[in-house]
C-alpha cells in the first residue's frame, strides 16, 4: 500500500511539472504543488536581508524593473559577462549602481534546497523579491503571477536604449513607457517606487545647480553634499522617508522637491498632475494603483512553456 502511494505521489509529481514546463500564462498558484515552501523561502531571505540593511529593499524593487524594461521579465539583467553575453550590468544606468545580485543568489540557493531541486526560475525570484521588499518596508502586498523561464541571453545595449535615464522630461518618459505596453497611470504608479531608496549625485547634479523649478531651499540643501564637480556617487533619499512606502515622494513632486529631473516631470504643469495630487493626498490610491501596474509591468513579455530555461545559477546559463 505505501508502495502504491509512494508511486502515486511520484506520478503526480512528475505530472505536474510535465504541466508546468508547457504553460503559457502566468499563475499566483504555479508552484503551489511542486514547491509550496518557495515562497516562504524567498520571503525569509528577502525579510533578513532588508533588516540588515533597509536600503536593499529598494534596490530589489529596483532589479525587478530594470531586468523588465530590457525584453521582458526573464532575469537577463542577473547574467555576469562572458564571450557571448554583453551584460546589461554595465548599462548606463546599471553600471556601479544596480545592486541585490548576492540576496538573488542566496534566494536561489535557499530555495533550491527547498524545493530539492532547481525548479524556480530567477526571473520569479526577482519578481517576488521586488513584491517582499515592498512589504518588508510598509508598502502593500500582492499575488505575484509566476511561471516566468530565464532568459540565455542579455542586451546591454537594449538596456542602454530602453531603462528611461533620471533626465527625461514628461513627454520621453510616457513614450518610453508606451512602448512597454505601459500607459500614463503607470508611468507614475511605478516612478512612485522611488519612495523607496537614494539616487547618486551624479543624477540629480544639474537639477539642483541649474533648474529653476526646484524648491530653492531644497536645492541648497542638496548642493551640501553634492558638489558642483565630484563626489559624483554620494546618496541622498529619493523622499524624506527612503525606507518606508508611503506618499511623501508625491507630496514632495507638489511643493517642487522632486530630487531627479524625470521625478519633477511628472508634476509641471503636464497631464499626469492629477494623478500626481491624488497620490500625494491618498495612499490607498498610491498603493492600489501601484500594485495594479507591477503585476502589469511584471507580464512584461515573459518566457513561458519551453522557452528559456531555469537557471541553476541565476548568474550564468546553464
């Protein structure tokens, strides 16, 4: 009898990941059977990691939308250099600056040790890394559709052409989304994600010495820390409370403290002013409307059913 349990088990199993590797769509659900201890998995390791340093949060949040905004949510941004990988990791806007890749590393090995084997892509574990940061600083949660495969290949110079840099103004930035498949109520959901984080002065330098729609007071301010010539990497917060999810990046855009040139775009005198006032005066609207286009950002073109393949090492292809 335990015999024919034991076979049973192994058949459904089996039957289930015969299922998984020929789905096309992506499914909250898709590894409830396979590996239900997965996401728990990842949700630990990311909750550790936040703890030790609040600013990761961020920077996961972060990797998630840059790995999507190049061909699609397939972790092409997670693979190192090699002769025939150009990888987005030295993009303009990655370079010496994106981070998370050691947290994506110990989630794909706690997980795999989970599971007892590697059947969680690293394009899901960014994805719901990005959701658990979220949560881990206050924000709101959200059923992440999974089933995502990983990408064998990157492009680092897609990445240069299509991760929008901190200087575009309002009409750029809509385009660059559009061409997504994201509209102009994502364009703001998403850039409210830099309520999380800090941006280096290097990106926010002319804003501050040379812009004129800028809170003078907060301008001086910034100039303190960042100088006219050099010190090109030193941080400052994205909003006065870069390690909790909330509006004040909104409120901030409204009293014109925007720190990055594409943050004050979108309050200035443009059609995306509403929705900017809105989000300030109320986060329920923030947080609804914020979690509606992550998991539209996150259906970014995936690879599904047999494309791809699931990393063993999300650094490399296998």
């Amino acid at each position: 009898m335990a015999s024919n349990s034991f076979i049973f088990l192994h058949v459904l199993v089996m039957f289930s990941l015969a299922s998984m590797a020929l789905s096309d769509s992506l499914s909250p659900s898709f590894y409830n059977h396979v590996c239900p201890q997965a996401l728990p998995a990842i949700k630990r390791v990311v909750e550790d990691a936040v703890r030790k340093e609040r600013r990761m949060g961020a920077s996961l949040l972060r990797l998630h939308f840059h790995d999507c905004f190049v061909n699609g949510c397939d972790a092409s941004i997670l693979l190192d250099k090699t002769a025939t990988i150009d990888s987005e990791k030295t993009a303009r806007a990655n370079n010496n600056s994106i981070r998370g890749f050691d947290v994506i590393d110990k989630i794909k090995s706690e997980v795999d040790k989970c599971c007892g084997r590697s059947i969680v892509s690293c394009a899901d574990i960014v994805a719901v890394a990005a959701r658990d940061s979220v949560v881990a600083l206050g924000g709101p949660t959200w059923e992440v559709p999974l089933g995502r495969r990983d990408s064998t290949t990157a492009s680092r110079t897609t990445a240069n052409n299509d991760i929008p840099p901190p200087f575009l103004d309002l009409p750029a930035l809509i385009n660059n989304f559009k061409k997504q498949g994201l509209d102009e109520k994502d364009l703001v959901a998403l850039s409210g994600g830099h309520t999380l984080g800090f941006a280096q002065c290097f990106t926010f330098r002319n804003r501050i010495y040379n812009e004129t729609n800028i809170d003078s007071t907060f301008a001086r301010q910034l100039q303190t820390n960042c100088p006219r010539s050099g010190g090109d990497s030193k941080l400052a917060p994205l909003d006065p409370t870069p390690a909790l999810f909330d509006s004040k990046y909104f409120s901030n855009l409204v009293s014109k403290k925007g720190l990055l040139h594409s943050d004050q775009a979108l309050f200035n005198g443009g059609q995306t002013d509403n929705l900017v006032k809105k989000y300030s005066i109320s986060l329920g609207s923030f947080s609804k409307d914020f979690v509606e286009s992550m998991i539209k950002m996150g259906n970014i073109k995936p690879l599904t059913g047999k494309q791809g393949q699931i990393r063993v090492n999300c650094r490399k292809v296998n």
